[in-house]
C-alpha cells in the first residue's frame, strides 16, 4: 500500500505519529513551505526562518535514514501556496492508496483536513498528537461540565496521570505549587549566565536569504537570529538550560532587567512548539535534576508546572472551545492597538524595552508578555482580536492554540473567567517591583495623578472603575475594590481626566506609511511618534 505521509512545519519530531509505521519501500514524506501560512499573519522574520531552517533540517535528516521525502521549498516552480493544493499536485506525482497526517495545532487547518477525503476520494488517516501529555479527548472529559476550567485543578490531576514530582499519590516536598517561592527581584549586580546560542548555518543563511526577499515589510530584525533549529541542537540547547539556568529559574522567573532580555529562562519554547523536542522528555530531563540534588525543588516544580500544567491546559482549553472561544470579549474592549506595539516608540520604559527585546530575538518571556505588553491592553481596553494578532505576529514560539487561550483568557480576560479567576491588572508598583525599568522611565513611577504620573497607575485604577458592575463581586478582587471603594469623587474625576488624556494620545496611524502624525499638541510628554515602516 502506498502511503503519503504529510508532516507540517510544527510537527518536526522524529517519533511523531505520522512516521511510526512508515515503510521506506512504498511510502513518501511531504513537506512544503507554502505562502499561505507564512502570511495568514505577518510572522516575524525569524519565526519564518526559525520554521523553514527546521523544515529544510528535518527532511535532510529522513533522507539519511533512506526515506523518500517531496520536499517542496516556498520558491520552487509551480507551488501552489496552500496545504491543500500542495497535496492535490502530490497525489497527482504520487497516487497514494491513502494519506496519513497528525492532528494540527489549529483549528483551521484540522478544517482542511476533514475536507481532504471527499477532494482526494482514498482515505485521509488523522492521527492523535502523541507529542503532548494530555491527548485532546482526555482534556475533554476532564472539562466536561465544569464552569470554569482552573489550571491548578487540571496541573494536580496531570501530576498524578504522569508521575511527575510524585511519591505515590502525594506531591514531593509536601506541596503542590511553590509559585510563592518564585517571586524574587534580581538583584542589582547580579551577574546572570550567558546563554547557549546558534550561529546560523548555510541551510539557514539560505533561509534567512528568502525571508528577505519574500518578506522584508514583515516585522522584526533578522539580524542575530540564533535559535535552534535541529534536534540536536534543541537538545544541547536543553541541557545548557538544565546544567546552567534551572537552579536560578525558580527564585528569577518573574524578574525583568533592562538589556538582558532572557535571564535564567528556557528558550526551549520555539523548539519545543516546532516538535523538536517533546513534553515529556523536557519535564523528565528537570525532574531528574531535582532528584540528582543538582536543582532545588522551587525551580523544578515552576519550571514542570509551565509545561506540563500551563501548555497542555492552554491547548486543551483551545480545543474544547474552538470556533467559538475568539468571538468573546468579556469587558467590551474596543481600542485599537498603538503603533508603539510595533515600533517601539513609547517614553514608557517597560514597554519599549519590551518591544524592542521582541522585535531583536521574536522572544520577551512570560512575565513581560502578560504584566507589561497584556496588562497595559488590558487596562487600555485594546480590542482582543488586535491585540491577538499581534501577539501570533511577533513571537516565535506563537501557535495560535497557545497564543490565544494566554492573550484571550489570561492576559485581557476576554473570556469572562473561563480560564483565569481574576484579570491579571496591576499598576506601576508591580513592575518597579520586579524590574529596573522605572527608574530610566520618562514617568514616576511613585506619582498617581497628573502627566509626569506612571499611566500605569492611573489606567489601573480606571479599569477598576470601568468595570465595577462586572468584577466588584470577585472574591479575588475584593481588597482593591475595597480600597476604591474609600476613594473621593475628586480622586475618580482625577483618575478618569488622566485615563481620558492619555487614552486620546495612542494613535493607531503612528508611523503608518504617509501617515505619520506629530504627537498630540496638548499631551506632548504621553507619546513618542512612531517611525515609518
């Protein structure tokens, strides 16, 4: 029986369910790079390459195991630019008895794939992603009637299905969650390690070539890309985190530094996204680190709880409630997203380092994606799909079943708590807390009121009021709502003229093509005019 056996971009593991009972003596591989996924958003620069290097890695790689592989490169004579058509001229060159594929990580594309049997008249096989620890169904049962679908509840069951960080049916160390423990500040001073990176290869050079061309209005920098993009590199990549970072990454998860845009964290995310490492044996390789004594059990734990808790739950929510779950916007968040987002060109310190770290490496890590760039559209009320967008955009470890579930639920609490028990606001304290942005910040971070004031602190507290009716009864918010509460009317009016003012001041256009505008006349220290793409 002749099979053709489709691997996509983000499914480059070795063991991945399509390849498992391949016959190299009748069977083929197709891989292709097609326009449609490269520009159904703008990716980052080197999010393409990051996925077409790989791509063009893994395919070598089955060729030197003696498998037969179509590989079709974006530029080559007569790519059709689709899945779809792509595999129409395949079963054309080919004629298959029958096709074999994985289950994708989005929505869209499973779409496709259930429509592939009729168009192609032999059977489409889809195959269960064997690369997660939660298979889809399983999550389904467990969110079967629930209201709410709390991570903790889901991580402790997770936790007992695997046996990780486990002795017998209690969790080691006596606890559940040592989150508390890994809340610390980086010291200043603090010498932080520097971190295993990948001087491009010539596959990849090439790559980086055609990104270029094909793409060059797409944002980001290409300059310095350095991810992995083999699994042997993944997996060194892996171990210098384990041996260098893990004992830290407990205490420092949560810390943010100017110009040190990765610290103790992972980087493992992209590779781990594209398939080329898998979940189990990530959060096997940590806990061993912890029962070798080579690790405390904090930075074990926090760092098993992101993969084993939060990515497999944020996938599962994904897949329980596609189509539905994007069209939902809780707090009726309306603004468009600011240019800055784009350019960088904030006097607000935190997020024009944030943007500028994203727009160098396709990389910010966990705590500047959801307490500076999703707080901030949080609390300006930036409209969800906007806001969405650019978080698939510019990431490159962003697939939208992980992006959207964060962005929609956790970040901008669009789906009214299904997810997170509480929006996830704050005002400048937080981030003065945990960073040493304020302190080269255009605003103080100490001031609540007036222009030289932290918008922070003040879009924090208009939030609160904005949406009084909807979250005042939220045993979680009660102790700022209390504190509101005590507030004059005076305080409100003062907080909701600076809101106003400042909110008046992001424009959209910034920087647009022809349309670069001088900042608000009235609000000149609020705003930084963008540059033209």
């Amino acid at each position: 029986m002749r099979t053709l056996r489709l691997v996509l971009g983000d499914q480059l593991h070795p063991r991945l369910a399509t390849l498992t009972d391949l016959d190299p003596d009748t069977d083929t591989v197709l891989m292709v790079e097609v326009a449609e996924e490269a520009t159904y958003v703008r990716h980052h620069k080197q999010k393409l390459v990051l996925v077409f290097s790989a791509m063009r890695h893994f395919a070598a790689d089955l060729r030197d195991r003696g498998i037969a592989v179509d590989y079709v490169a974006l530029e080559d004579p007569g790519n059709a630019g689709s899945f779809t058509a792509e595999l129409d001229r395949a079963v054309a060159r080919h004629r298959p008895d029958r096709i074999v594929v994985t289950e994708p990580g989005e929505w869209r594309v499973e779409a496709m794939m259930r429509a592939w049997e009729e168009r192609f008249g032999r059977p489409v096989e889809i195959r269960d992603d064997t690369r997660f620890l939660c298979p889809r169904p399983v999550f389904a049962r467990w969110a079967e009637g629930r209201e709410a679908l709390r991570m903790e509840t889901f991580y402790r069951a997770m936790r007992r299905r695997t046996g990780l960080l486990m002795e017998g049916r209690d969790p080691v160390g006596g606890r559940w969650n040592f989150d508390h423990d890994n809340r610390r500040r980086l010291p200043a001073g603090h010498a932080v390690p520097d971190r295993l990176r990948f001087p491009p290869d010539a596959t990849t050079e090439a790559v980086m070539g055609l990104v270029a061309r094909r793409f060059p209005d797409h944002f980001g920098d290409l300059d310095g890309f350095a991810w992995p993009v083999t699994r042997a590199e993944a997996l060194e990549a892996l171990r210098h985190f384990l041996d260098v970072c893990l004992p830290e990454f407990g205490d420092y998860q949560d810390a943010m530094r100017a110009g040190t845009p990765f610290l103790y964290h992972g980087l493992i995310a992209p590779a781990l996204n594209l398939g080329l490492l898998d979940a189990e044996e990530v959060c096997r390789a940590a806990e061993a680190r912890w029962r070798d004594g080579s690790a405390p059990l904090n930075a074990v734990e926090g760092f098993i709880r992101q993969i084993l808790g939060w990515r497999e739950y944020v996938r599962g929510v994904y897949w329980t409630r596609m189509p539905d779950y994007p069209e939902t916007n809780a707090l009726g968040a309306t603004r468009d997203l600011p240019w800055f987002y784009w350019s960088g060109e904030t006097r607000m310190a935190c997020l024009a380092e944030c943007v500028r770290d994203t727009r160098a490496h396709a990389h910010a890590h966990h705590i500047q994606r959801l307490m500076v760039l999703g707080n901030f559209a949080l609390l300006a009320g930036l409209a969800p799909a906007q806001v969405e967008e650019w978080f698939l955009v510019v990431y490159a470890d962003a697939y939208e079943w992980v992006e959207l579930p964060n962005v929609h639920g956790m970040a901008l609490f669009a789906d009214g708590g299904l997810l997170g028990s509480k929006p996830y606001a704050a005002s400048g304290a937080y981030i003065d807390r945990m960073s040493d942005y304020c302190g080269a910040c255009a605003y103080d971070v100490k001031k609540k009121a007036g222009p030289k004031a932290c918008p922070f602190n003040y879009l924090y507290w208009n939030f609160l009021i904005a949406h009084e009716d909807t979250l005042s009864g939220n045993p979680r918010m009660a102790m700022p709502y209390r504190t509101l509460g005590r507030m004059s009317a005076a305080r409100r009016g003062e907080i909701a003229a600076d809101s106003t003012r400042f909110l008046a001041s992001l424009d959209p256009s910034e920087g647009q093509p022809g349309g670069e505008r001088a900042v608000d006349a009235r609000a000149p220290d609020l705003f930084l005019v963008g540059v033209a793409r």
